[in-house]
C-alpha cells in the first residue's frame, strides 16, 4: 500500500511541477491481468460445456434423458422410474450458458470491444455472432420443449433491474427462435472458420454450422403440424432446402475426453462409481429382436447366458434386485468409455423428420426414399451397414406404400426412436410426445400412469417471481406433468 501511495505522490507532482503530458504514459491505466473484454473462447467453451451435454445425458445420476424413452431401466437402486422428482430448473442455463452466448454476441457487436484482440481471437465478429445465436436457440428449444411458458424476452435483465421476468407463451418463444436461427444463417461466413483449438463442436467448420442451424430449424418445425402447419411447413422446407446433417461425417456430437474433468457420464457411473444404476430396458432390446434389427449387437452384448434380454421397466427394488445379471444383456463398452462421444444430432434422426416431413407434403421429396436413407445411415453409424438390405426387407421395415398415411408416419416414427438411441432425449421424448410410437408402459413402481406431457417449474425458479409464476399456469394449464404444452395437443 505504501508503494502504490509513493507512486501516485510521485504522479501528482511531477504533474504540478512540470505541466507534464499524460498522454505519454500510453496505456498505464490497463491492467494487463485483468483485461477491458472478456475472452470469447472460454465464454463459448463455458456455455457449451454447461448445455450441450445435458441434452444428451441431463446428469450422471439421474439420466432422465435415457429413462423417458426407455432405452434404460434400474436394477441396483430402482428410484428414477418412479418418476418421482420432475421438477426442472433453469436458473443454471440462464446464468451459465445463455448468459455466456448473450455476452459473446454483446462482445461482438459493440464497437468498443468489436475490435479487441480478446474477441477476434476466437474469428470473425459475424460468425461468433451467428454461431452464438444458434446455440442460444437451440438451448432455448430444448428448455421450452420440457416446460412450455418461461421466460424468454425479459430473461438475464438484472442488471438493467428487471429481477422479475414475465413468462413468454411457447407459441411466441418458437416464433422468436425461428427468426434468430434464421437472421443466424445469413450471417455466417464460410470463408472464415472460427479458431478450431476452441470451437469445440466442429472444429471451427461454418459450413458444418450451417448444416447444424438449419437442422434446429427442422426440428422445431416438425413440432407445429398440429397448432400451426403452414408455418411449420415454411420453416421445414426452406431449412430442408439449404441443407442440413444428412451425412454421418456432419454428425453432432460432444467429445468427451480422456481425463476426469471432461469425461463420459455413464463411465463415471459405471466405472469411476461403480454403481451400474442403469441397465439395458426391455422395451429397447425386445423391440430390436422383433425387427430383427442388427443394430441388437451393436448395442449390448449377450448375456452371459445366452440371449439379448433387458430389464423390464418399472419394477419395484424387489423384483429389480432378483433378477440374475447374468442372464441380462449390458451396454456395448463404445457408449461408456471415457471418452465416448455423446451424440446430439445424427444423419439419421433428421432424414427420418424429413421422411415424415415429405409424408405430410411439406416438401417435394419422397418420403420412402429419405426414409430408407436414414435407416443405411443409422446402420452405418453403428457400424452394421452390411445388413442394411436384408433389414429393409424385413416386413416390419418394409415402407409400407400400402398402408395409410397414419400406418407410414407410425413407421418413421418407429425407426427415429431406434436411430435416437443414447442420443438427445429432449428431442426423442418430444417425438414420443407428438407421435406416439412407440408404445410405451410406465410399470408398477411409477406414481404416475403414463409418460409425463411437461416437468415442472424448480420452486428456486419462481419463489421470488410468484406473479410472473401465476401467470404462466393460468394460460398453460396447472403446474402438473399431465399438463401438454403449445404444440402437445
């Protein structure tokens, strides 16, 4: 303290005594350590390390992502399938990953901090821009799909004093979204990748990036068919027309990595825990031994006497704990190494929302021949594209150009839940939601008798925002998991 007061004595004399130039002291005033602008390539590293993942796997001991869908049942410690605790929270998403996209693009878009070496560092301003709108919609998608009403306009406005934001109707939030992936898409820049070292989902790769945006779009609008199909048909067919991941060397994914902090939730359940709180559903393994899948073996291994067998969902501890582990099929190790990818979005699942996208005649396209691309496509990403032509034989693949519109879009929907095994279980319980396919029972442990419609608002979400809270549930319906958001009717 009394080096830094001998200095600024020292300043202020040398000032009245000499009339001295300021000017020539450059840039004195800042603190090499503690830069004007934050780096945008932590931000976007940051944001998406803190959302990205969770589509895929929501947490490494409560993977409701995996259980909605079925593709997993307890045996150890049957506690999920009761579907007990459905409460879903947002404030970790608002403050970590959007705040840090919102920032990203603030960053960007200022002239005072536009220029600086700590933004361009990362690429272009326009494609931080375009690529920070784009995941920041994609998050909103997903948040949106498991609550319906949220905040979304007035959203991270404390610190302009708005700590009480109001709730945003689906409808209105999926309108936004649209036009920010949209004014996203002209905005990239193909000729300038951004700074592969850092842009840990492609590479850098814009193209890549724009095949990612227009595959959000698609997604959302194939949700709209039964609120509001004209729109839904726009938005599909102009993203369906300016491409999206339709190859599996598009495919997004998470790369988890070889080292504690930024490994595989399930190897840190299986082996780093040792618990083996999940195992192989039932449902998933007896509905591939019908279809004489060969993706069966590409997914779990035998049991170790004989045979693919599951777990039935939704059994009490009791029955659960009874069951010999060595008559049941487990994972393939490829999907709980340390290191194993968690995959968003795959080739396959997005020709499948094409297939049924050309079924309603939302584009010019044939349905039978995107639908049978997306089954060699999910074959091929799992290794058995050999058995590819044998499978689309089978009679229950067969496209059934026969059957009624219903019958075909029923088939879609059968092989987009296959295709979306261990992927994004937002999108896949979304699918399950507006299709219905496949058929799926809770079982006798559940409180509840069906596949929940919507999770509820965490209490740490609303406690101080009672009115905004009250709102929402008087125009969406109560504050249930029976309750059917916007495009959920």
């Amino acid at each position: 303290m009394k080096r830094v007061n001998y200095i600024l004595m020292f300043v202020i004399a040398a000032f009245m005594l000499g009339g001295c130039d300021f000017s020539d002291f450059g840039d004195i005033n800042k603190d090499p350590n503690n830069p004007s602008s934050p780096d945008t390539r932590f931000l976007y590293i940051g944001a998406v390390r803190q959302a990205v993942p969770s589509f895929y796997i929501n947490s490494t001991w409560n993977a409701w992502t995996l259980i909605f869908p079925q593709y997993v049942s307890e045996k150890t410690n049957v506690q999920f399938t009761k579907f007990e605790t459905l409460t879903f929270g947002l404030s970790g998403y608002y403050t970590e990953s959007i705040r840090s996209l919102e920032e990203i693009i603030a960053l960007n878009t200022n002239e005072d901090t536009k220029g600086e070496p700590m933004v361009l560092s990362f690429g272009s301003n326009a494609n931080q821009i375009a690529v920070a709108r784009t995941l920041r919609a994609y998050i909103y998608m997903h948040l949106t799909d498991v609550l319906g009403m949220m905040p979304y306009f007035e959203a991270n406005k404390a610190l302009e004093g708005n700590f009480k934001p109001k709730y945003d109707t689906q409808q209105a939030i999926y309108t936004d979204i649209n036009k920010e992936l949209d004014e996203a898409y002209a905005q990239f820049d193909e000729s300038s990748p951004l700074n592969s070292s850092y842009e840990i989902l492609y590479g850098g790769n814009i193209a890549q990036w724009k095949k990612f945006n227009a595959s959000v779009r698609m997604q959302l609008s194939i949700k709209l068919f039964k609120v509001d199909e004209n729109t839904g048909k726009s938005i599909f067919a102009k993203a369906y027309g300016q491409g999206f991941i339709r190859d599996n060397a598009d495919i997004l994914q998470y790369r988890y990595l070889n080292e504690s902090a930024n490994q595989n939730p399930l190897y840190d359940n299986i082996i780093v825990g040792g618990r083996r709180d999940y195992w192989p559903s039932a449902t998933i393994i007896d509905a591939l031994k019908d279809y004489n899948d060969p993706r069966l073996g590409a997914f779990f291994t035998e049991a170790r006497l004989g045979g693919y067998f599951g777990i039935p969902f939704g059994l009490l501890q009791s029955e659960a704990a009874a069951l010999d582990a060595n008559s049941l099929s487990y994972w393939q190790d490829k999907f709980y190494a340390q290191n194993s990818p968690g995959v968003l979005i795959s080739p396959s699942v997005m020709l499948l929302a094409a297939a049924e996208a050309a079924e309603r005649g939302w584009i010019s396209a044939s349905a039978k021949d995107l639908y049978e691309e997306a089954i060699t496509a999910a074959l091929a990403q799992h290794g058995v594209a050999d058995g590819a032509a044998a499978y689309l034989a089978e009679s229950k693949v067969a496209y059934n150009t026969a059957g009624t519109q219903s019958d075909r879009i029923a088939q879609i929907g059968m092989q987009k839940w296959f295709a979306s095994f261990l992927q994004d279980g937002f999108e896949t319980w979304a699918d399950y939601r507006r299709l219905g396919v496949p058929e799926l029972t809770i079982g006798g442990v559940a409180m509840i008798d069906a596949i929940p419609r919507r999770r509820i608002y965490d209490t740490g979400d609303y406690d101080a925002n009672k009115d905004n809270y009250n709102a929402a549930i008087s125009a969406q319906g109560p504050d249930l998991i029976t309750t059917r958001i916007w495009w959920d009717k």
